[in-house]
C-alpha cells in the first residue's frame, strides 16, 4: 500500500543527505582557501603580479600553488570557479526546512506556548526573515563601516543576538535554532552569489578584454569570504541542534545559540593564526571551553511546558484531530507504556537527563501532537523502544498503525 508519511520521511531523508555531502564539499573547500592564503610564502622568482606561493604533498603527490593578489597578466585556458558547492547547500538547506519546517509546521515550527499563529503566517515569517540579516549585514559591507572590521563584525553579532531572541518568541525551540542557522547561513552564500562571484567576474572580463584588473573587487571578495569563515562553525552546531533537546529545549536556548558565534570567532581565531603564523594562542581553547561550560549550564534550566500546563492546555486543530479518533485510546495507552518512561519531562530512565529529541509523550496532547514520528518510529518501524530498553508487543504497535491510518490514510 502506498503510504505517503513513508515516501514523504524518504524525500527528507535524501534532501538531508544531499545537504550535508554538499555542506560538507562547501566547508572544506572555503576552509582550505583560507588556510592555504595564510600559509603563502613570498618568493623573488616567483612571476610578476603573484603575491605568494605553497607547496603541499597528498595523495601520493606534491602540488604547487601561486596566487595572482589580483590577477595574472592574461587569462588562462582553464580556470575552476568555487561556486556550486555554496548554491547547493543553500538550495538543499532551504528544500528541507520547507519539508521539515513548512509542511511539517503543526509540529516542528509553532508552538501554540508562545504564540498564537497561523501556519501560513508562521511560514511567512520563516521565509520573510531569511532575507534581513542580509540587507542589514550588505548595507554595512556597503557603508564606512567596512572600514572598521572588528565594529562592523560586532554589529552582526548583535544582530544574530536579537534574531536569536525573536525566533525564540515565536517557534519552538527547535525551529528557532534551525532558523537562525539558515539565516546565517543565507548571508553566508548571498555573499558568494552577489559579491564575491559578480566581482570575480567584472576581474576575468577586464582579463579577456585585455584591461588591467582593479584590485578593489579582490578586496572585497576576500572581506566577505573571510566573514563566512568564522560564521561557518556555529551553523554547523546550528544546524545539527534539532538533535540534541539539551540544545534547543530549554528558556534559555537563545543565549545558547548567540553564545556559539562566539566559539566560532575563538576556534577560527586560532587555526588562522596558526596556518599564518605556525602557532596558534592557546587562550582561545580555554575561552572555548569556558564559553561551552556556560552553554551546558544554560541546557539544565527547563523551557518546556509542564505536565498540568500541556493537560490544561486547549488541543490544536492537528492534535484534535488525531486525539479525537476512535482508535486513540488504545494507541495512547501503548505509547504511555512504552515510550514515557524516556519521552517525559523528568526522564526516569537513568542516564537520560532529557527526552530525546525534545518529544514528551505524557499527556493526550503530547501524544497526538507527534503522531507521525510516533507511526514511523514505533509503528511500522522498530526504530523505537530500542530494543535492550522495552520490548514492545507487536499488538502495541498494531494500534499505533491503525490509529495513525484512520485518521491521516496510507
């Protein structure tokens, strides 16, 4: 029988996969750039117009790398242009929040908590926002703040800061941190699409056209590369948060997510200035580490609603429809027998200190709240109870199949 949760969970899964082969090819690409720009060694024979070179040895070979500061003095025959590895993760990224985050908004995006939103206006919001941190943040580049990098650099941070705060007032914890990540990562690959890759451009032209390049595009190309450089670290914690409730489930979750820019600037701060100067300063580990000593400590304060809050609290249009099933019950009772234990708000199973993913199955709102994950995960799956946990009778997960079919089909 086709089953369109099953189909739906599988696009997902390879949009995702997409994205983080892409992400990963994007990352490493733009990390290398940077390291191998301040390894460059000065050398007198080396021809005119090139600023640096590096010799490397991998794969059972040496390479040698010049680099022209602002161009060689005629065109080559051949020339690779980085640009697709940043298109595609932005492209696959955005495919995916709108699977995860726009269709799958009732659950993942809104948190009926904090506010009372439509999910189309929730959706408008997650779209729409994307495109302010980079019209704010280009229209610094733009300004004379680009002549102050250290004050333009804080200035985004603030910015990140107060994105942070606001996601944090309107989706769930976990589409907040999701979302600030995309829209980091929004300014991040705007950079590459409509500046440094335009003024990469405007220099091959002027090459083919026999012109002599203005080293002003250059410039500001590597202003802007260098900015992604130290934002690449914390959408990649960013972007793996949805996985970890100790993250993303708590009041607190948008400190948490403004201080790790701040790892990011101490972790690139280091490895930059060891590939330029051979040692990099041991004091940005131990702010590293005093910084992620605070972020743990923020992960233990609740955000969550509590137990007599969710059964108070009056079921959404999506939970009452699945609550409302002749076939609720029993489901109800099969997952409160064999999930809750993990899936609480005080986990008692020892070693979890939080339910996993953030999802809580305690109260009817709860359950019906994530009946999807609950129909592929314990239902037609055996993803969940693990197995050395509970194991669950194969007429428990009978009544999560047939409840989740009569109401949503397959």
């Amino acid at each position: 029988m086709y089953d369109l949760a099953v189909m739906w969970d599988w696009v997902a899964f390879a949009v995702r996969w997409l994205h983080v082969i892409t992400a990963m090819a994007w990352i490493g690409a733009s990390f290398y750039f940077i390291a191998l720009d301040l390894m460059l060694k000065p050398n007198p024979s080396l021809p005119q117009g090139a600023h640096g070179e590096e010799w490397e040895v991998h794969g059972g070979g040496f390479y040698h790398t010049v680099k022209y500061l602002v161009a060689p003095a005629e065109m080559p025959e051949h020339l690779t242009w980085h640009k697709w590895q940043s298109y595609t993760t932005w492209l696959s990224g955005a495919a995916l929040m709108m699977i995860m985050y726009w269709v799958g908004g009732e659950l993942y995006l809104l948190d009926p908590t904090k506010a009372d939103l439509a999910l189309w206006q929730g959706i408008l919001i997650s779209g729409g926002s994307l495109t302010i941190g980079w019209l704010a943040y280009d229209a610094m580049c733009k300004s004379k703040l680009s002549e102050q990098p250290t004050l333009l650099m804080l200035i985004l941070f603030v910015i990140l800061v107060i994105m942070s705060w606001g996601y944090n007032q309107i989706f769930t914890g976990r589409a907040a941190l999701l979302h600030l990540g995309a829209f980091t990562a929004t300014i991040m690959t705007a950079n590459v699409f409509f500046q440094i890759m335009p003024n990469q451009r405007i220099v091959v032209e002027d090459l083919k056209a026999g012109r002599t390049p203005d080293a002003k595009y250059g410039k500001i190309a590597k202003v802007r590369s260098t900015h992604n450089n130290y934002l690449t670290l914390p959408v990649v914690f960013l972007m793996l948060s949805n996985h970890y409730p100790l993250a993303f489930g708590t009041q607190y979750a948008w400190i948490i997510a403004s201080l790790i820019f701040l790892t990011g600037v101490t972790i690139r701060h280091y490895f930059n200035t060891m590939h330029a100067t051979g040692k990099g300063p041991t004091w940005t580990w131990l702010a590293t580490a005093i910084i992620m000593v605070v972020i743990a400590w923020l992960s233990t304060v609740p955000g969550m609603d509590s137990y007599e809050e969710s059964e108070a609290r009056a079921l959404t249009p999506y939970e009452q429809k699945f609550a409302s099933a002749e076939s609720f019950e029993e489901a109800f009772y099969a997952v409160t027998g064999n999930c809750s234990m993990c899936h609480a708000r005080e986990p008692a199973w020892d070693g979890i200190i939080a339910p996993p993913k953030g999802v809580v199955l305690e109260t009817e709102a709860d359950v019906a709240r994530h009946a999807k994950q609950i129909y592929l995960q314990a239902g037609i799956s055996h993803a969940m109870p693990p197995p050395n946990a509970i194991e669950m009778d194969a007429e428990y997960r009978a009544y999560i199949v047939a409840w989740y079919r009569d109401v949503a089909g397959g």
